[in-house]
C-alpha cells in the first residue's frame, strides 16, 4: 500500500505553559527544557468524533477519492465518550461511509499497529483504500490537579489514506506489558455481584521508566527494520517520531547518529497527542510540502503497555 493523502485537526484552545502555572505549581521553566513544550491545543467545545470525522475528510480530499470508495476505516483511539459504538463507526457515518469500520487501543503506538493491519488487508487483496483516522483527548484522562502528568498532553486527530501500491518496505511492531508505568482506570457500572469499591483512576505515569523504554523500543524498532531492510540509518531521509518529549527525541537521534533536520517536530506547540501524534505531524510535514516521491520515511512510536511500533516507508 501507499499513503495517497493525510488530514488533520487540532482543538482551537491553546493552553501555554504560562497558564498552567496560573492554577499549578509548575512553570515554563520547568515544563519546555525537561519536554521542549511550550504549549498546547486542548479540547473545548469541540467533539473528538467531530475531529475525527473533519481529518478524515482533509485526509480523503488529499488523496482525490471519495468516502463511499473506502474499503475499511481504522480508528486509533484510548479515550471517547463513547465506550460503545466504536469511533470508526461515528466516523463513517459522519463522512458519509459504508465500508466495514475497525477500532484498535494502541495507545501512542496506534498509528503504527493501524498501518499495519491495513497492510495486512492490503497484502490479502481484501481492500483497495483504506481510512486510518487517529483522534485522542488526552486531556480528558489526566487530572488537572497533577502537574506531573497533565502539562505533558495536548488533542488532535489525524487521519491518512491508504490505497494500493508497494510503498512500506517494513514495519516491526512490539509490547512488553508493563501495566503500571502508565494507566488510567474507569469506573464500571455497579452490579449485584461485584463486591468491591470502584474508583476512577486518572492518568497515572511512572515518568522516568517511560522515558527509558520509550528511547530503548523506539531506537530498537528503527534499527531492527534498518538491519532488515540491508539499510543504514543515513538512509533514510526524514524521522517522524512519536511527539512525546524533545529530550526523548534527542535522544533517539543521538543513537541514530544523524542530523537535526532530519526530524521534523511539533512537540514544542502540541504537547503529547497520543496516537494522533505522528499522523498529525505527518500532514503537516506533507502539507508543507516536505515529502518528495521516493523519500524514505521512518516512523515510530511508544506508549502505554508498553506498546511500540516503526514503520520505514517510500514517499
Ligand atoms: O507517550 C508516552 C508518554 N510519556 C512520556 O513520554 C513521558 C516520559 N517521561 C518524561 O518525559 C519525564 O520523565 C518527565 C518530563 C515526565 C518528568 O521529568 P523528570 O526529569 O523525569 O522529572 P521527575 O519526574 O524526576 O520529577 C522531578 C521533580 C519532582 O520533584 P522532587 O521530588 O524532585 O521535589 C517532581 O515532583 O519535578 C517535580 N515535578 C514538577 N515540577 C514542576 C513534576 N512535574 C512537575 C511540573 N512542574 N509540571
């Protein structure tokens, strides 16, 4: 498969890291040199499934097809308001498709997971065109009573098609589950046999293991399917990293050994969008114009699991 267009959608509330300290006891001298963040565009009045919905549309109108032409739509996605139907399926109503929808929790992994059941569709000649849409509001998982975790996240949604042709050369996906460096827990409905006390568990992180499986999966990922595909790191002519951390990234370029402006970034005014993170970042890149035919993209992401996952692609 090849990916044909991309779209994306971030909240209108931008929220600086100057307004955080104004109900925190944080500050942009904490928060940009430990994360290279200095703002970030936060939920509102607006719906996820709306934004969704708009990604995907900017995403097919990219690649000049229609929705009633969509053989399948993924959907990456932690958190929605609704438990049940999936968000795929609010999508494809709003965009006005009939095509089987799918949703998958990856976590920050889920763009990478997504392509890659695409490419197994692709591969088993079930579809032609394929929707991933990756939409998350993280800031509706975190308390924002804990500075630790909210100052870290920001929303979007981004959204790329797929239709046929021989364009991914790799993709290495991996978990290691480590269920407590990074949760959230929901409270389910009571019932008449379920004894214990239930509490709603906001978004809990254990920062520092995050950060070191974070560099590890991620340098391990690239490096595996560099290794597979008899390429070197030089090879490759842009790095789309999961936009968690500046220091993260940094620290994936260092063991890559290669230039700074080889990795495009919108940490600093995005924040961690989860899922959404490396498809957001891919349409912008896209559509500044950045990507020329035959460029060598790598992508890769980490997240809660843990979950990860690279992609190594021809533009
Ligand atoms: O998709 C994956 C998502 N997660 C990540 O990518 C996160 C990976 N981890 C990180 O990026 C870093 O670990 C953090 C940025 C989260 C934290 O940086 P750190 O240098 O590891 O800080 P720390 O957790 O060791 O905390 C150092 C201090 C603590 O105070 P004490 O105990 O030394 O007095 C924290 O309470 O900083 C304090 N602190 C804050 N201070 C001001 C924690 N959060 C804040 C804050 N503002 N927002």
């Amino acid at each position: 498969m090849k990916i044909t267009g991309t779209g994306s959608v971030l909240p209108k509330k931008i929220v600086t890291n100057d307004m955080l300290s104004e109900f925190l006891d944080t500050s942009d001298a904490w928060i940009y040199p430990r994360t290279g963040i200095r703002y970030r565009h936060v939920i509102s009045d607006e719906k996820l499934e709306d934004m969704a919905a708009e990604a995907s549309v900017k995403a097919l109108e990219n690649a000049g097809i229609k929705a009633e032409d969509l053989d399948m739509i993924i959907c990456s996605n932690v958190v929605n308001e609704y438990v049940t139907p999936s968000l795929s399926c609010i999508v494809q109503g709003a965009i006005g498709a009939t095509c089987p929808c799918l949703d998958i929790n990856c976590a920050c992994a889920g763009f990478i997971y997504a392509l890659d059941i695409a490419e197994s569709h692709f591969k088993a000649g079930k579809v032609k065109n394929v929707l991933v849409v990756c939409a998350e509001e993280p800031s509706r998982m975190t308390s924002w009573k804990d500075r630790s975790v909210c100052v870290l996240f920001g929303d979007g949604a981004g959204a790329a098609v797929l239709t046929e042709g021989d364009n991914i050369k790799g993709i290495k996906l991996s978990a290691a589950s480590a269920t407590d460096k990074l949760y959230e827990k929901r409270i389910l409905e009571p019932t008449p046999y379920v004894a214990k006390e239930e509490e709603n568990v906001p978004l809990q992180m254990k920062g520092q293991d995050v950060f070191k499986f974070a560099v590890k999966a991620s340098s391990g990922d690239i490096k595996y399917l560099l290794d597979k595909l008899g390429m070197d790191a030089g090879d490759v002519k842009w790095y789309l990293l999961h936009q968690a951390n500046m220091r993260i990234i940094n620290s994936i370029r260092d063991f890559l050994g290669q230039p700074e402006e080889k990795f495009p970034t919108n940490v600093e005014s995005h924040g961690n969008s989860s899922s959404a993170s490396c498809p957001i970042l891919l349409d912008e890149c896209n559509r500044k114009g950045l990507f020329k035919p035959g460029d060598i993209l790598a992508l890769s992401a980490f997240g809660a699991g843990f979950i990860s996952g690279a992609v190594i692609l021809e533009w």
